[in-house]
C-alpha cells in the first residue's frame, strides 16, 4: 500500500502519531511511504527512522522538494507552500507509483484502510475524496471559484490519487492560471485549488467513515432525521477520525468527543515512544 504524507518541521510529531495508528492494522503487501518535506535535516529523518525500526513491512522515502517549486503558490503561517504538495503528487513520487493515498498527518487510522485503497478508478475518476461542505455553502463555493453547480468542494485531508491517469493529463499550467486569476478570493487555497481542478473528476467518499472530525459529527447527529451516531457507532464504522481545524487533541481545551481515540492510542504506545509524540 502507498501512501502519501507532506509535512514541514512542526508537524513531524502528527506525522509519528498517524503512523503508529496505521501500524496497528497489517496490510497484505505492507507500507510503502512517501514523505514530502522541504526543511527536515538528516538528523531528524534518522531520529523518525529509528522511531519505527519495531515494526516489519514499512518502507519509507524522504522526497526533498525544491523551495522555488510552488514559488507561485499563495503562502502563510497558516497556510505553508507544504499543503501544496499533494496536488503534484503525480509529478513529485516516482512513475513507477500509479496509485497513492494521501492522508493529512493530524488523522488517526482506528480500522483498516484496505477497503479504502483498493477501490477501483474509473474512467472518468482522478480521485477518491470525502466533503465537509454541502447545500447553501457548496453552492457558495462554486461560485466563488467559478466552476460548474454541483461540483462538491473537496476536503484535501484524504486522497485516492490515480497517479497514472493524473501524469497522462498533467494540468499544472491550468492549474497556475487559477491560482493567478482566483487567488484572491481563496480561503482554504489547497482545497480551492483542487476543488476547481478535480472536483468533477472525484468520486466521494463517505465522510462519516473516511473523514469524520467532531464538527462532522456534531452535525450529523442535529439532524433530528438521522438516527443517533455515537461513539460506538464510530468504533465499529470509521475508518478515519481527522481532526482537522483549530481543534487538535494535543493543545487544550479540546472541544468534542473524538479526542478519545487519540488518547487511547497514546495509551496503548510504550512511554519512550509516547515521549517522542508531544508537539
């Protein structure tokens, strides 16, 4: 299975955290990883190495990418050039990869992601993806970005790419006129970005089980319509728990009831790795 993370220096602790969630659960064919970054020193590349030297049937690469590469590329503290990388995901991992998935580092994997990885691509599919947005909000968005009614706004968080299909039409010069037209009315750039480019070429997924987050849920649960989702529900349906946003389970005061599995996985690491977990 191979996956995808991009992260800068202060989100390597997450990345650790993801990882020791995803290892829990073996894969047939084990973890390929790619890791795309632009500022870790050698010696915080060895020190993550280290850190999973236990476990069998995990690989990982280290993809430096060249500063300059997304010089084009709307950028803030908030908001690095690093959450660009995944949308060049076809260019910058090997040709040989042809198909990946993506997954944000502030997520916990709490059941396999085979199901999830071996869906099939169809002809018309550049992308597995989930959304948060629906109804008044996703018909704002379209027309804030220009694009067609209907095409949902996508949550960059977790990805199926199909490299293959993606290298075979390379849209990055389509994609930079965007950003020089549209960058102005951005909110969330990455999402923006790849929600005018591949929304009407992604097929979505179910957010309840492949992107859940507390705000999510929050509202699934106030539609007096849906039958009640609790935390059981979510320990024996999701697959993903991302804790997207401000609301990160490592920084107090912590707002929702998700949080749990995040401590419980800290929980169930030995104390020397929990040590290496803090931001």
């Amino acid at each position: 299975m191979h996956l995808l993370f991009t992260i800068n220096q202060s989100y390597l602790f997450a990345l650790k955290t993801c990882i020791h969630s995803i290892c829990r659960f073996e894969s047939k064919d084990g973890y390929d990883i790619s890791i795309l970054h632009d500022d870790l020193s050698t010696t915080e590349i060895q020190a993550f190495l280290d850190s999973f030297s236990t476990y069998a049937g995990l690989s990982f690469h280290f993809i430096s990418v060249p500063k300059e590469t997304f010089a084009a590329f709307p950028q803030s503290n908030r908001y690095p050039k690093t959450m660009y990388f995944r949308l060049m995901a076809h260019k910058l991992l090997p040709e040989t990869v042809d198909r990946v998935l993506y997954l944000d580092p502030d997520i916990i994997v709490i059941r396999p992601l085979d199901q999830l990885y071996q869906l099939p691509f169809r002809a018309s599919t550049l992308c597995y993806a989930a959304t948060h947005v629906k109804g008044t909000l996703e018909e704002l968005n379209c027309l804030r970005l220009s694009v067609p009614d209907g095409t949902p706004y996508i949550n960059t968080g977790v990805l199926l790419l199909d490299l293959k299909a993606l290298r075979a039409k390379d849209r990055t010069e389509e994609m930079l006129r965007f950003i020089e037209e549209k960058q102005a009315v951005f909110t969330l750039p990455d999402q923006d970005i790849f929600t005018a480019l591949y929304g009407q070429q992604t097929q979505l997924l179910d957010t309840m089980v492949y992107n859940l987050s507390d705000r999510i849920l929050t509202i699934y649960n106030a539609n007096l319509i849906n039958p009640r989702r609790g935390l059981h529900w979510v320990r024996e349906n999701t697959v993903i728990i991302h804790y997207c946003g401000r609301n990160k389970p490592w920084k107090k005061p912590y707002l929702g009831v998700l949080n749990i599995f995040y401590e419980e996985l800290l929980q169930s690491l030995p104390a020397s790795v929990q040590k290496t977990l803090s931001p």
